[in-house]
C-alpha cells in the first residue's frame, strides 16, 4: 500500500449561482512512503488544491485520497492524517503563532497532549534538523525568511510527520533562503527517510527530485524521473514550464556539435559531462598544474612562518 493513493480525484470548488470551477479532473496518482516528488504547472494548474487534500484541508468531489490506507472523508481520521502529514506553505509570515520560536515547535505537540517530557525531546530534535538549535529562545520575527520556514517545518517534524508537503515553500525566499530549504529538505529525505511532495516553480528545485509529476488544467500531464520530463522541453514549454538552465545550456551545446548527453538534469550532471570531453592528457596537465600552484602556495606559507610546513 503507498502512502498516498489518490484514485480518480476530481475537486470542484463552488462558485456564485450554483456554477462550481473544476480545479482538479480525474487525477489518479500513488506516492510511496520515501520518495521525492517534485509537482509542477502553470499557474491555477491545481497543485494548491492538490497539496490541501493530502492533509484534508479540502475533500474530494469525486474519487478518493487515502493516506496510509486513511480516507481523507473520514472525519474521525482527520487528526491522524493531519500527524502523518505536514504543510509548509509559501508564506513565512503567516506560518508560525508563538513569540518564541520552541514554543512554536512545541505547539502540535502540546495539542496532541504529549507529554512535557517528550516534547523537549521533541522539539531539541527538530530544531537540530534543521539547524536552527541557537535560535530556540528567539522572537520569530527577528528571523529571516528562510529561518522561519525552517522553524514551520521543525513545527512539522515535532508531530513526528511522515510525509512534508511545501506549496512554493520557497516562493518569497532570496537565493540563499531558497538553498537552505531545498538542502535541508533533501537531508530530511536522505537521512530520516521523509515523504516529500515539493511544489516548486523552480525547475532547478524540480531536478533535485527522484520524481516529478506535471499538472496541467487539473490534470496529470506527466509523471516521471527528471530525465524523462525534461526531455520533453517542448510539450513543457507548450505547458507554460520551462527546463533547468542546465538541460537548456546542455541541449543548446549539443546542437552546436558537442557530444552532451540528452540524460543532463543538474548542473553536476553538466559540469560531468564537460570535465569528460576534455582529453584525459589535458585534464592531466591541469591537475598537475593546479597540484603544483597548491604546493608552490604551501611552499610560501612555510617560508613565511619559518620553515615549518603549512596546510590551508
Ligand atoms: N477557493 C476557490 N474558489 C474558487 N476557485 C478556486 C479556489 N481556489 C482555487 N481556485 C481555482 O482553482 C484553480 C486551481 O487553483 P490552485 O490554487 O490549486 O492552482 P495552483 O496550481 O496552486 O496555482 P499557483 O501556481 O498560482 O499557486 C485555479 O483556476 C483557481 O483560480
Ligand atoms: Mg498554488
């Protein structure tokens, strides 16, 4: 049984006069506990509703989402799914409630009637996920964007979730911001082995993924690796989607004669993939040659403190 199964979802929001806007239309899809999923589309493509359903916020109107065999239209359920399955949304002002930032971590807990104990466990635990330990005693809005996000998805792993869905989590965060999320998302993946469903615009945040799904219209357009949806770069960019600049500069090089895999996703796999049409002798005299100035360098530190050798 996967942890998400999502058969022949379809979500209609109600509009003035009886009308009702289909957002969502006949999406089945199954997400094992473990993996990475990244969702893209266009805007009003249905990624915010499809992420509500997974934590009840909206019901279907049709079909079914289960989460670890739970109907999300059971009400008596709903707090255990809610446990299982944490939101980090995009905005990080309107995220966390308490005027201090482990009260704050501690608030799903205290509610679930855990004991005091457990929760300073807990909390010490989540806070050292996400590298925000010194910050405990802090006033959130003395945090930057980033912190605070990574303070709500402490709030979420102190639940102890399975599974963290971001809608756009990085959306109003600056480069840096957006790097440590993604980075501490992908350990949480790594190491304590977190459900991630990530909606991101960002096709590099995409590209970090082991799967990404593509909605269109409230449908699902395309489920795949990496590799397969980027290689579709103009069925995509008829989606209104674009590819990481590094699949992009990747097919541009090979059009113009290079030998580039089509298989380029990340910037690794470019940087790979350059390094490997460069003539093994020439690589060799550039190691040699970087392996010489790193000796010359230490060669200089050492005179300057007397002859006793010295490594950066
Ligand atoms: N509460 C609502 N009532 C009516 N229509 C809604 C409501 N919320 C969303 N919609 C519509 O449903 C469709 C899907 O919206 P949704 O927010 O899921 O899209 P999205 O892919 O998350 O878009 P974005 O990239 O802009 O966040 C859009 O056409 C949107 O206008
Ligand atoms: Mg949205």
């Amino acid at each position: 049984m996967a942890l998400i199964e999502i058969e022949h979802l379809s979500h209609a929001y109600p509009m003035g006069e009886g009308g009702q806007h289909v957002a969502l239309e006949d999406v089945s899809l199954a997400i094992e506990a473990g993996e990475f999923v990244a969702v893209l589309g266009s805007n009003g493509s249905g990624k915010s509703t499809l992420a509500k359903h997974l934590d009840a916020l909206l019901l279907p109107t049709n079909g079914t989402c289960r989460i670890d065999g739970m109907d999300t239209k059971n009400a008596d359920q709903v707090w255990r799914i809610r446990q299982k399955v944490g939101m980090v949304f995009q905005n990080p002002d309107n995220q966390l409630i308490a005027a201090v930032v482990e009260d704050d971590v501690a608030f799903g807990p205290e509610n679930l009637g855990v004991k005091p104990c457990e929760i300073r466990q807990r909390v010490d635990e989540a806070l050292a996920a996400v590298g925000m330990t010194k910050f405990r005693t802090f006033a959130p809005h003395l945090l930057s964007g980033g912190q605070k996000q990574r303070i709500a998805i402490a709030g979420a792993l102190a639940m102890q979730t399975e599974c963290l869905v971001f809608d756009e989590a990085t959306a109003m965060l600056d480069p840096e911001g957006r790097a440590e999320i993604l980075s501490i998302v992908k350990k949480l993946h790594d190491e304590q082995h977190i459900t991630i469903v990530y909606i991101t615009h960002f096709m590099e945040e995409a590209a970090a993924a082991d799967r990404v799904i593509v909605l269109d219209h409230g449908r699902l357009a395309m489920d795949g690796t990496p590799r397969e949806v980027f290689a579709r770069a103009d069925e995509l960019q008829e989606l209104g989607l674009d590819v990481p600049l590094s699949v992009e500069l990747g097919a541009k090089l090979r059009n113009d004669g290079l030998a580039i895999p089509q298989e380029i996703v990340t910037e690794d796999d470019l940087v790979q993939a350059l390094a490997s049409l460069v003539p093994s002798h020439q690589r060799n005299a550039a190691n040699d040659e970087r392996r010489a100035g790193v000796q010359r360098s230490m060669n200089e530190k050492s005179d300057a403190k007397g002859g006793v050798p010295v490594a950066d």
